[in-house]
C-alpha cells in the first residue's frame, strides 16, 4: 500500500513537470514563451489546468454506452499504472520485485489497449471511434518490434527480472544473489579481456555491453513512441483530423485521468528504455583506476546514499528521453497511416528479428 | 531549355541525416530561448535584424514604441481650445459634441495669443465612434485638439468611451449662463431705455 501511494505521488508529480516542460519546450522550440503567468516563469500552469479540469461539469453523452464510458478511464490508467509496480527505482527499493517482470509490463501494458477502444466504442462519437481503431491499430502493430528488442535486451541479460538486469550494468553486479561470480567484459566479449565487472559505469550499460543493443534501443525507442500516442505516431489523436481522437468527448475529471495516463505512459516507457538499455540507477562514471567514480555516486546498497544516488540517475535518464520525446513532437511532421503500417512491419520488425538473432549469438560470445 | 530530370537524393543515410538535422534545427531554436526579442523603437536598425530568441512581447508588461507621428487616441487641451465649433462640424461621424456659452467677462488668452470669447460647458469626444481620420486636428485653428500615441484604452462600459474635455462643472456652466443672461436682459433693458430715450428725444 506505501508503495501504491508513493509510486502514484512521484508519478503525479513527474506528470506536472512533464505537462509544464512540454509548454516551455514547444513554446521554445518555436521563438515562443510558453506559460509566463501562473507562478514564477507560469510554472504554476501544469497545476492550474488540473483544479480546472477537476471543476468542470462531468458530461456522459446521452448517446453514449454509459458503463463503458465510465470505466474506460479507469482502465487504462489502471492498465498504465500497473506497469509502474515493477520498475526498479533504486538497488533496494522496487514496488513489486517479481522474477518475471518484464513478462507482466509487457502483459499488463498490453490492456491499455482494450481501454482505448472501450473508450472509442462508448463515446458513439465518429470521430472517438476512428481515434481508438486507429490507436489500437498502432499499438497492436509496434508491440511486436517493441516487444522483440525487448527480447534482445532479455536473452543478453538472461533475466526477466528488472531489478536482476539493473544489477548487472553496474559496478554493483555482483552483489546481487546469484550474480556473484559473474563477469562483465567490455561489449561483452571475453576474447577482448578487458574486465569491466569492477569498472562499471557506462561500460556496463546493455548498449554497451552487447553494442547490438544499441540499435534494439533505437527500435524500442521508436516503437515506444508510437505505443504512447506520441508525435510523429499520433495520428490516433491528430488534432487537425479527429480533434482529439479516442478521448473527444471526455470532461473534467474523466478527462484528466486520460491525460494523466497519456503522460504516464510516456514516463513508464522512458522509464523501461533506461532500465533496459541505459543502465537502470546505475551510475554513468566508471571507476577508473584509483578514482573510484562509479562506487562514490552509486552510494552504498539499501542505505539511504543508494536511494538517492539511485533515483538522481534513473530520473536524469528518463527526463532526457522525455525530452527527446518533446523535441521529436516538435521536429517531425505526422506519420501518415500507411506509412505508420510500412516503418512497422516492413523496417522495425525485419530489423528487430536480425537484432534478436544477433543478440544471441552475442550471448553465445560472452560467454 | 533541356529539362533535366530531378534527382531526389534516397537512402538510409541521407534519411538519417536529414531527421538529425530537423532534430538541430529545433534543438538551435531550443537554446537561442535564451535571447529575447527587444521592444526597439521601429527605427531602430536592428528592427528587422532579431532573427534568434523568443518573438514574443508580453503586451501588457512591454510594448513596441509607438512612431512619432502615430494618430490614436484625441485630446483636447481646454485652455488653449477657443471653442469655435470647427472640429465637430469637420468631423465625419459625429463624434464631437461642443456646446457654447458666450463669456461675459474677459476669459483671457489660448496660449498662441488667440483671445478666447467663448465658455465650453459640453466637449465631448466619444472615442468610438471615431474614425482616427485626423480632419479635427487639421481644421483646428489654435492646435489644441491632438492625438495621443495612447492605442490602449478599451472599456467594459461604452459610456466610458466618451471623454469629457470641459473644465467647467455643470454648477459652474449654469452660473455662467445665469450670467450671460442676466447681460443679456441688461443689455436689452438699455437698448430698450436707449430706445425709449431716443423716441422721447
């Protein structure tokens, strides 16, 4: 239950700083402002916007299938929340350290979609309805590259376990049961013999532990994207088409659960990037040498040093994702809808089936 | 003319590089929000030279100068103003009303040594009805009806866009045509005398 309130509290307050930086980060992006009112620099604005919308009148369109309506927001916030239960924030803080995480985020991530098209159905609104095919369409399709550069990063790490797989890209590796005695080397080839177990920092992060990784991480990247509705992949949304797609005729506080959920999305799968590919809470500084680096930010484990040693990195890594989230909603036009089925199932799945070859011969090297 | 045939550049890397640099175009742009626009006046040489930075003016707080001889809002300066009607008859909406009262006493003079005759107990200037022509202050022979560079004076109220320009108070304008009717009765009372002493003569 701590866990619960916890992971809802820094994930709402994640969500308003996202909801605030995407203002500035577009305003500047684009010789504007932004927000200057509420607040010092309108940093208030994110705020303001929830108790407005928390106010406003609760409309159910008379037409629409009411239950449905109702619980949609619910799922799918649900659905997106859920994901959070597994991440690791910290080497001894997860809210739910379960050996088959990556298994369940995929799963439960996965019902965000039932949701999306419960919303679109029950809305009886043409333009609610075309939103939620076209979502489902899209999540449905970039699951598979998604899901097959996760399995890239899974058979290098051979876990399912998130906390398992963060342990073992840092210099920490070996002080998590059952990974003692192991070894990193660098890009994971033994035939090098550079020993990087002690070394850690970024030279035992996946991409570079296995660099195929790297171009999983592209994919999963990519794939992310258009999992979370985001720009150039919104067309599940595109103002200029279907005014606001699946969540059109949502208001006040159903509407901000949408939202909410939309940015959470958003932070889980930077969130699950960073775990899987970007060394987790591991520290970027290697030891080198006498100037242990890598040991003096990564604190000591399940002291209060590693919790927040171990939150910085996570969270720095995530907001620069974030940001590069921002920047691409703000470079690349929209992906038109066949070109969105051509990038999935003619170039990310062929290339993320190579990766998911060739990360396993890389396994069959390290070791 | 020989047409040539367009090649467009393809393939992996010439995609990879130009996505790179749509992401450093907005990434320039990202990092020039530092730099603002400033408010120069529009002669200023680096007018149309502020190609970095935020374009914003936050209106309220800061604002572009207003050219020098930028024609918004009118005034009336009352002293100077010899009340000879010239502006409302000019003016092609109407929107000066001036009503007169003869003075009875030496008023003085408008500051350019015009003498001034006349009380204005009413003048006034309904802004929006105004058409910003100009005719008013052309026509106006002692100067004293201008306009402003103030653009900014929107109201809740209509009635508010009417400007009062008299500097009598209405007890005072009923005292000056108390006045100048009482001149006026005096100065009948002796023509009639004048009259009766010329027929008696």
């Amino acid at each position: 239950m701590l866990a619960f309130l916890l992971t809802l509290g820094a994930l709402l307050g994640v969500v308003i700083v996202l909801a605030y930086a995407e203002r500035k980060v577009a305003a500047f992006m684009q010789d504007r402002m932004g927000p200057t009112e509420a607040g010092p620099q309108g940093s208030l604005q994110a705020v303001a916007d929830v108790l407005k919308l928390l106010q406003k009148e609760d409309i159910v369109p008379a037409a629409a299938d009411k239950k449905l309506f109702k619980l949609a927001p619910i799922l799918i916030f649900a659905a997106v929340f859920a994901g959070f239960a597994v991440i690791p924030f910290t080497p001894a803080l997860v809210p739910a350290g379960i050996g088959i995480g990556v298994f369940y985020l995929l799963a439960i991530v996965s019902l965000d979609v039932v949701g999306l098209l419960m919303a679109g159905w029950g809305s009886n609104n043409k333009y609610a309805m075309l939103g939620a095919m076209r979502s489902v369409a899209q999540i449905v399709s970039y699951e598979i590259p998604a899901g097959l550069a996760i399995l890239s990063a899974v058979m290098v790490c051979q876990s399912l376990d998130f906390q398992e797989i963060s342990y073992q890209q840092g210099a920490l590796m070996n002080q998590f049961p059952g990974l003692e005695y192991e070894m990193n080397w660098l890009f994971g080839i033994e035939a090098l013999g550079i020993n990087t177990t002690t070394i850690g920092g970024i030279t035992t992060w996946n991409i570079f532990r296995a660099p195929i990784l790297l171009v999983a991480f592209v994919i999963y990247f990519i794939a992310s994207l258009a999992e979370s509705n985001r720009a150039p992949f919104d067309i599940p949304e595109a103002e200029s088409e279907l005014v606001a797609g699946f969540h059109v005729e949502y208001s006040g506080f159903r509407f901000a659960v949408l939202f909410l959920a939309e940015y959470s999305m958003m932070v889980l799968v930077c969130l699950v990037a960073v775990v899987l590919f970007l060394g987790s809470w591991n520290t970027p500084l290697p030891n080198i040498g006498p100037v242990a680096l890598a040991y003096w930010t990564s604190g000591t484990a399940g002291e209060v040093s590693s919790i927040g040693w171990g939150i910085f990195w996570l969270l720095s890594k995530t907001f620069v994702l974030l940001f590069l989230q921002l920047q691409l909603r703000w470079t690349y036009p929209r992906l038109r809808v066949d070109q969105l089925m051509h990038l999935c199932w003619k170039v990310l799945t062929p290339i993320a089936l190579a990766v998911v070859l060739i990360a396993g011969i890389w396994r069959l090297l390290m070791i | 003319m020989e047409q040539k045939a367009i090649k467009h550049k393809t393939g992996f890397w010439y995609v990879v590089k130009s996505l790179l640099s749509g992401l450093g175009l907005t990434w320039k742009h990202f990092k020039n929000a530092r730099n603002r626009r400033t408010p120069e006046y529009v002669s200023d040489e680096n007018y149309f030279k502020q190609p970095d930075g935020m374009a914003t003016l936050k209106y309220p707080y800061e604002a572009i100068p207003v050219p020098d001889n930028g024609r918004y809002r009118l005034h009336n300066e009352i002293d100077d103003c010899i009340v000879c009607d010239l502006c409302a008859k000019v003016c092609p909406v109407n929107c000066i009303t001036i009503e007169s009262v003869k003075a009875t006493e030496d008023i003085g003079t408008t500051s350019d040594g015009t003498k001034k005759r006349l009380y204005a107990p009413v003048f006034d200037i309904d802004m929006a009805k105004c058409c910003y022509c100009g005719l008013c202050t052309t026509v106006c022979p002692t100067d004293c009806i201008t306009m402003t560079p103030v653009y900014d004076f929107s109201e809740v109220d209509i009635k508010n866009m009417v400007y009062h320009f008299t500097d009598l108070s209405p007890e005072q304008a009923e005292e000056k045509k108390l006045l100048l009717a009482k001149q006026q009765e005096e100065m009948a009372a002796a023509k009639a005398a004048a009259l009766a002493a010329r027929k008696q003569g």
